[in-house]
C-alpha cells in the first residue's frame, strides 16, 4: 500500500527518493512522486504508473539535499497525477506525503472551502497540506507561526483518522517533519544524512540505526538526528534499535517471478521456522518470543487466533490443530471484523495476531482491541520491528525471509508452521506424552523435504490450468473439509488475487446446501481430500459433484488410489494429517501462478492489490 521516503543532509536527495521508492514497489500502488527543495524552491513530479515512468520524468541531476517522496494506493479519489502526493498548500511553500486516512475529511474540507481554500485533488491528504499551511502562516504573534514543528502538531489535533506522513517546507531546507498515528514510520540515522521511511527495507541500503515512531509522536528530522514530542509537546527519549534481520532487494534470482521463487524458497523458509524451536529430545517446543513458562500454559482457557486473506487462512489451520492437539478451545476469526462487533475478551485466553508485514490495520485493530479489553496478544509475524510485532512485544517470528510478492505463499506455511510448534508446546503441557511429542517433531521436520519433493515434480499443473482459463470457465469451485477447507479457501484466494478468475470456496459437506447449483457440464471443481478421518466424507461431495457433470481434480496424498475417482489426480507427498494443509497448498500456489501467466497477468503486482494493506 502506500510508501513514504524521505531524506535531509548533505548528499542529493533524489537519488535516495527513488532508490527507496523502488524498494518500496512491492508493497502495491498505482502512483508516485517525489518533492525536493532547490534553492528554496519546491520542485514537484508526480506520475502515474510506475515508479520507473517518475524515474525518467525526473531530471537526472536535480538539486537538493532534503526530500519527500511517496507511492499511492488510491483510497480517496481515482488514480491521477493530481491525487498522487505529495501534495502542497496554497502558498505552495509546503509540501505533504501521507498514509493512511483522514475520517473528518467531510468537514475538514468544506471548513477549509469556506475559508477560501482551493483544493487541486480529491484526496484527503490535501487537507493535511493546508491545514499544516494555515498553522504555520498563521498571523505573526500565533505560537505555530513559522514553526513547523508547532504548525504540524497543531493541524494533526484537528484531524481524526490515522497518518504516517513527512512534510517539507520551503522555508526550512534543514529539516523534514514527520508524525505518525496508526501508519508506521521509521527513521534511519545515518553519518551526516538521515532519512525517514514507512518501511525499514527502504532504509537499508543507507543505515541499520533506526528510531520507531510511535502513535501520537511528532518528529523534527535534520541531518544530524531526530528530535521527537508526544502531541502534548512532551519531548520523547528516543530508543536507537539496530535492524538486525535486513532483506535482500526482491531480486528474482534464477526465477522469472518473485512469486514463483517464494514459492520454491518454502522448504528453505520452513526449516528455518523450526530451526531450534523443537527440542527432540524431550518432544517438546521452545518459543522463547513467546516467554510463557508451564504454569502460564497451564492457565491457557482458550486460544483466538486473529488474521487477514491468507494469514487468516493460516489461523484456521492453527485452530484446528491446537484444539485437536491440546483440546484447549482455539477459534479463527478475521482481524477485520473482530474489533467492530464488541468482542468479550477473556483474560485468560491467548490471542495470537498473524500477519505477514506486521502492517495489516485490521490486524492491528484487533491487537488494540484486546488490549483495552485487558487480553493477551502475541505476534505472529514475519517482518521484524513491525507494528504489530511492536505493540504485542510479545510473540512468534515465522521467518519466511521477506516475501515481496503481493500474492503469500511461504508466509501461509511458515505461519501454519509455526502455530504448529505453538501447537506442540501446549499439547505438552496438556498431556502429550513425550513419545508422541517426539512422533510429532519427527513428522513436521520432515515437512520441508516433502514439500522440496512435490516442488521438483508438482504433477499435471498445466492441464487444471487449461481447465481453468478455458473461455467457457466462468468460476471455480474449491473444496475440502476440517484441515482441507481453510487450504480451499487459500486455493481460490491465490487464483483470484494472481488469475483474477471467480472462485468459490466451500467446506465440502456445505456444497449441497447452495453452490451446487452453479454446476454445470465441464464446471471445473477442485477437491482437497488427503488421507484423513474426513477424506471419505469429501469423496462422497465429489460424486456429488461428478453427478453434476462437473470436472473434478483431486488433490490427495500419493499412493492412494483415490485418485481414480477424480477426472485429473494430483498426488502430494504424504504426511501427518496434521501437516497436510502444507502439502496440499503447494499445487494450489502452482495454480494460480500458472494460470496467472497464461492469461498475462501482473503476476507479482496483481490489479487492485496491495502487499500491506495498511488502512481499514
Ligand atoms: C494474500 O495472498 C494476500 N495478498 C492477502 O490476503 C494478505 O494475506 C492479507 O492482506 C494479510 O496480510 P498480512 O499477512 O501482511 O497481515
């Protein structure tokens, strides 16, 4: 979703702005500009498209050594140049990147209007620019008059919403404001030059030495530091952190796709996540994140496990095993709509909030929820020092290494993954004997070269892909029960996002109750029915399916001879049934990626989508 960059100190800003623009594309968007200061004048590109299309609008040797610099993921208006950022107050002496939302705007705006304002987009950032600009070209004698610093704080506690934004003033070359409510914001301290981001990655080719803003905090950058203040002007002690996990640059390696190369990297990636965290010998598990000792597992009443799109997928998964492993009551319930019916949260249950980037503003919503209420909530989290990594302290680290395509893949296995070590850990506290723990070690360390084998040889891909694309396909059916159904949701939520071919998702025995009118002669439907307790149940959903003249592929576990119930079989290795949504998810991802290709599509930037969905 949108990213913010900005620098000040005594190298060229440009360079910078656009380094870290690039480093920030995967994220999603649909414009970008940038503003420097030449010679005390604000110099503005904006363009829309990509960032290489700003790049080339840009003239190579631009001046200026303090600038802001912005993608845009349209929320507030269409997708124009003159609604990308940054935008400018009417003096044009300021200018404004922001994230995130203003919820007044409504009345912001026509306040504004009334005063004689003439607004040059329709976004809601604009009213950020001139209320910034009305502060600080207050009369002489108002205390936010020429100070930027004040002029920020002062139009901020106006506004209600959420904000990660840098401004830029005509009349200041030494500094960059910015202010964060809700939309991370992270600045880098480098040696005579610092820099501001809304995503440490784009720091990194600069410096290590970060300082996180927080809700509610303003800051004054220059090119010596940071000085930041609460809103009520109370100066913050600022803790510098030093990233320690730093990413790559989403270089595709030997693969034509980030997305195909996340996929390939998930034997690697699920190593790595239960890489010291199991303990053979005594089968059990270690989280050290996590730092809960036996007695505070033992007073575990349940487990909610909150998520988006596929994270909440994962949670699904890692519900049912925890129940069915622990017999604690553990539910999945999407970040989005958790805080918004008033949850009663029990002080006794453990929340976990998974998410890839750590930015998803639903996710985080729910995590503030809980803790109003008094709950418990830990991360489980790919991205290092993200927000939600942050306002949980608490939690689990999946360690995918970064995922930069929008659509997940090995973020899925490594949080299924590691809600199965979490899984172990209680189970053991609740009775598992440490025989059957050291079973369950044996068969999850064994998941990685199972998945490294389905991977070498995925089997007929290409032939569901032709059913899949064909002209006369209008939709898809995805089913599977107990552990299989959250898998069949991911199925149709991968091929949608990458392919953007209608997709319904059903737990199989639901068929019957509604989409099974939408069958018809040729309807492709794929069935998700490794060898489990529920697998003869689906099978039955199948003929069902077949009766109906649909086309059934069949993913199950190899050597079973189900296969010849389906019109197209696809075998994945063999596993604990506990593990099998790590197996069978593999020809679904392979799916949508191939499907995504034979019908050209944006593979790793799919239309309408971002990698961080950062507001509501
Ligand atoms: C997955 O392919 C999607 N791009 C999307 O559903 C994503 O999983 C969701 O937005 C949650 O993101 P998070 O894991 O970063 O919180």
């Amino acid at each position: 979703m949108c990213g913010i960059i900005a620098t000040v100190g005594r190298n060229r800003a440009i360079p910078v702005l656009l380094e870290g623009l690039h480093r920030l594309e995967y994220r999603g968007y649909d414009s970008a500009g940038l503003a420097v200061l030449d010679g005390g004048r604000l110099v503005l590109h904006r363009k829309v498209g990509r960032v290489r299309e700003l790049e080339a609008q840009v003239p190579a040797e631009q001046p200026g050594t303090v600038g802001i610099a912005h993608t845009r993921w349209a929320t507030h208006g269409g997708v124009t140049e003159a609604n990308a950022h940054p935008h400018l107050d009417t003096t044009g002496r300021i200018a404004v990147v922001h994230n995130g939302i203003i919820e007044n705007m409504s009345a912001l705006r026509a306040r504004l209007e009334g005063e004689g304002v003439r607004f040059r987009s329709e976004t809601d950032s604009e009213i950020l620019a001139h209320l910034i600009g009305r502060y600080y070209f207050a009369e002489d004698g108002s205390e936010t008059a020429g100070r930027p610093v004040a002029a920020v704080r002062a139009a901020l506690r106006v506004v209600r919403g959420t904000w990660g934004i840098a401004a830029l003033f005509a009349d200041h070359p030494e500094l960059i404001v910015a202010a964060r409510n809700g939309s991370p914001l992270v600045i880098g301290l480098g040696e005579g030059q610092s820099y501001l981001a809304s995503d440490s990655h784009a720091l990194v080719p600069y410096t290590r030495r970060v300082v996180f803003l927080d809700d509610g905090e303003v800051a004054r950058i220059d090119a010596s530091g940071v000085q930041t203040w609460h809103s009520d002007g109370a100066q913050v002690d600022n803790a510098i952190e030093t990233l320690e996990e730093v990413w790559g640059d989403g270089d595709k390696g030997r693969y034509p796709h980030l997305m195909l190369k996340e996929i390939h990297e998930q034997p690697e990636a699920l190593s790595r996540c239960l890489s010291g965290r199991v303990v053979s010998e005594t089968g059990t598990a270690r989280l050290g994140g996590l730092d809960l000792s036996p007695r505070d597992l033992a007073r575990i009443s349940r487990v909610g496990l909150l998520g988006c799109g596929t994270a909440y997928h994962a949670c699904r998964v890692g519900a049912q095993l925890i129940e069915a492993a622990t017999r604690v009551p553990a539910k999945a319930e999407i970040a989005s709509e958790f805080r918004h019916r008033n949850p009663v949260v029990d002080p006794d249950a453990l929340f976990f909030a998974v998410s890839q980037s750590g930015e998803t503003a639903d996710t985080l919503g729910a995590v503030k929820e809980i803790q109003i209420k008094g709950g418990e909530v830990m991360g489980v989290v790919n991205v290092v020092g993200s927000s939600i990594a942050r306002a949980c302290g608490r939690g689990v680290y999946i360690h995918s290494g970064p995922e930069m395509s929008v659509a997940s893949t090995k973020a899925f296995s490594n949080m299924v993954a590691a809600l199965a070590v979490f899984t172990l850990m209680l189970a053991r506290q609740r009775g598992l004997s440490v025989h059957d723990g050291r079973a369950y070690i044996q068969q999850l360390l064994d998941v990685p070269s199972r998945v490294a084998a389905y991977l070498d040889e995925p089997g007929p891909i290409d032939e569901l892909v032709s059913w899949v694309t064909a002209p006369t396909t209008n939709m898809v059916l995805f089913l599977g029960r107990g552990l299989s159904a959250p898998v069949a949701a991911e199925g149709a939520l991968k091929l949608m996002e990458v392919a953007y071919i209608p997709c319904i998702a059903y737990p199989a025995g639901e068929m019957k109750h509604g989409p099974i009118a939408l069958l018809e002669e040729g309807s492709p439907v794929i069935v998700i029915a490794p060898r489990d307790a529920l697998q003869d149940k689906t099978l039955s959903n199948l003929q069902e399916c077949k009766a109906r003249g649909a086309r059934v592929a069949l993913i199950h576990t190899a050597g079973d001879p189900v296969g010849r119930y389906a019109d197209l079989s696809i075998p994945v290795p063999d596993t604990h049934p506990f593990f099998s949504p790590l197996l069978t998810v593999l020809p679904l991802q392979l799916l949508a990626y191939r499907a995504g290709l034979a019908l050209g599509r944006d593979i790793d930037r799919p239309r309408n989508l971002a990698k961080s969905v950062t507001v509501e």
